[in-house]
C-alpha cells in the first residue's frame, strides 16, 4: 500500500470546509436513539432512517466522509443501491467502525479496554472490498478518583496504535478516537490534563508500532467542564483549553483533528469548533466527526414518519451547513435563523 494513497485520503476527508458524519451507531446505542423517538428498532427502521441522512441532496458539499456500521455497510438504500455505492457516487468517502466495543478492563475500577483486535487484519480486508478508505475505533476514559488510571491509557493506546498500524497495512486510513468523557463534575483544568495524558500515550505507541502520522486523522473529545459541574467554561475558554493542549500533544503531521460531539448541544459544539477555527491557522485542520450533534435534530424531526423524512433532511442539511461554516471558522449564531421551517 502507497502512504501516498493515504495521505490523499485524509487530506480529502478534512478538505476545507468538509468534516464526517458518523452515522456508525451499533444496535444498541441506534435502539437508545430510537426509543427517544419512540421507534423499534427493525433493520428497515435503520435502514430507512439511514437512507434519510445519506440522501439529503447538497448535503455533499459539507461532508466529505460517513462513518458506517457493518449492517449498514452492507444494506442498499431504499431504491436498491448499496450504501457504499451510493455515497461514493456523490463523492462521499465511506468509512467503518471496526472496534467491537468498550468493555471492562480487568482488575480496575470500572474502566474500559476497547476489545476487537482479533481477526482485524482479515476483516479491514473485507471491508476495502466493501469500499471502506477510513474507520474508526473509540477508546473511553472517565474522569475521577483517580482516573483515567495510567494502566487504562497505556492499554488502550497499545491497541489503538495496533489498530492503526493493521488499517494503514490494508490501504484503510485510521482515524484514532480516544475519547475522554465529559460526564461528571470536573473542571476545565482536570479535563486538560487528561485528555493531554491520553494524547501523550497514543502517539508515543503509534509512534513505537510504526505507524506514519499522516495517513492518520484523531477524533478526540473537546476539552470541557464536566456536564454535571457547578460552573462550567465558556465558548472562549472552552476553545483555549482545547488548543493549549493539542498544541503540547498532537504532532503537526497529523493532517486533520475531527472533533467528536460528545453529548453537547447540537449549537454548542458547532460554536466550539468555530471559535477554535477563528484562532488559526493550526498546524492541523479543525473539523467535526459529529453524531449526535449533526443527528439529533434530524432523527427529532423524522420522528420515524415517511410523511416527514423531507423535514428530517433539512434538519440534517443545516446542521451539515452549519458544522461545515465552524470548520473554517465563519459561523455565527443567526445562521441558526436559516433553520426556518424545520424546527
Ligand atoms: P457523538 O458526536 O455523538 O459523540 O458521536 C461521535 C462518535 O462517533 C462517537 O464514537
């Protein structure tokens, strides 16, 4: 495999003014979103719901890459299209989720190790058939007594690095999520020097298991004040935090950072990425792999109902539109008001 291909890879999913859809929910977290519309969970639920967001004409222009899930990697669209070809027709680079989930990790305290090293290397084969370029692997930490513990970090970036090195083997480029999570009562600061210590692990491990940092891209959590916490950062703060420490932590080859949503607000995390664009240039590009924040409006709108899948587009295109505008930093909240009609 030419590291050439992969670095025009990344460098396309994080093209100016483009970012990713992650639409790669596994059964159960897309059954979570589901009941919150009061909708079961049948493959033809996903998959139609699936065909709402990755038809939605123009909304090209703003995505440049959707995260799939291996159900939805091989279904076709409602008129008989599979998935994969359908994006790519619209020049949408398809990508795949291959961890197999967060799980305990032994003899902590409630931490996770994410698991589904074992036969990687045959199905990321599968995979490119199936016309997969990126995919995706998520790491979970929490903040709090104690952790993230530096068993938990070190293990993780082992085998996100091992991941990473098995992708770029098989012409797949790696996007590496380490996500710290921002539930709890933290501050700002303990937010920083957690997320900094995971950072510092993974690329010390991509590093040592030879895996060349520009056919990567990192999705990481944005720096914040813990949800449940009695004073929480603002937009400024919140993007000063985040900078300070990818700037100690994330090598300047790294083409691309695409932040994760995260649970915040759909605007928030639009007026976070934008606020951080509005301090560069950075050496990297600064861009969204948004679920939830680029979903929800759209999964609120559809509601499950054919009779409302045009409404639930123009949920997905402005949120699109707007995430798209935050990518080089030009987005202002009376942008919002263009929403009209849909909320
Ligand atoms: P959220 O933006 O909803 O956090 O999802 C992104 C993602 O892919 C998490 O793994």
């Amino acid at each position: 495999m030419a590291m050439q291909d992969l670095y025009e890879i990344a460098e396309a999913i994080v093209a100016d003014g483009k970012g990713i859809l992650a639409a790669d929910e596994s059964d159960s977290t897309i059954k979570k979103r589901f009941d919150s519309i009061g909708l079961e969970s049948t493959e033809d639920a996903r998959r139609a719901y699936r065909d709402l967001l990755f038809t939605t004409a123009g909304a090209e222009e703003y995505v440049s890459g959707v995260i799939l899930f291996d159900e939805t990697i091989r279904q076709s669209a409602l008129d008989g299209t599979p998935f994969p070809k359908l994006l790519q027709g619209k020049g949408v680079i398809p990508g795949i989720k291959v961890d197999k989930g967060a799980k305990p990790l032994a003899l902590t305290d409630g931490e996770t190790i994410t698991e589904g090293l074992d036969g990687l290397r045959e199905r990321l084969a599968e995979y490119h058939e199936l016309g997969a370029r990126f995919a995706k692997w998520r790491a979970t930490y929490t903040i709090g007594g104690g952790k993230p513990s530096e068993y938990c970090v070190w293990t993780n970036a082992h085998a996100l690095a091992r991941y990473a090195a098995l992708c770029q083997e098989a012409g797949i480029v790696p996007i590496v999520e380490p996500e710290v999570l921002q539930d709890g009562t933290h501050t700002l600061e303990e937010s920083a020097t957690a997320t900094g210590r995971v950072l510092q692990a993974l690329y010390t491990e991509l590093h040592d298991q030879r895996v060349d940092y520009r056919g990567t891209l990192l999705k990481p959590n944005m720096v914040l004040s813990g949800y449940e916490a009695s004073s929480r950062a603002g937009v400024d703060e919140v993007a000063d935090a985040t900078l300070e420490v990818f700037y100690k932590h994330v090598p300047a080859s790294v083409p691309g950072i695409v932040f994760l949503s995260g649970g915040q607000s759909d605007e928030d995390a639009t007026a976070h990425l934008n606020a951080m664009n509005r301090r560069g240039p950075h050496p990297w590009k600064l861009s969204f792999s948004y679920g939830r924040a680029l979903q929800a409006p759209a999964l609120k709108a559809w509601g499950g109902k054919p009779e409302n899948v045009e409404a639930g587009k123009r949920a997905y295109y402005h949120r699109a539109k707007m995430n798209a505008a935050a990518a080089t930093g030009v987005y202002a909240p009376e942008m919002e008001r263009e929403a009209a009609g849909v909320a």
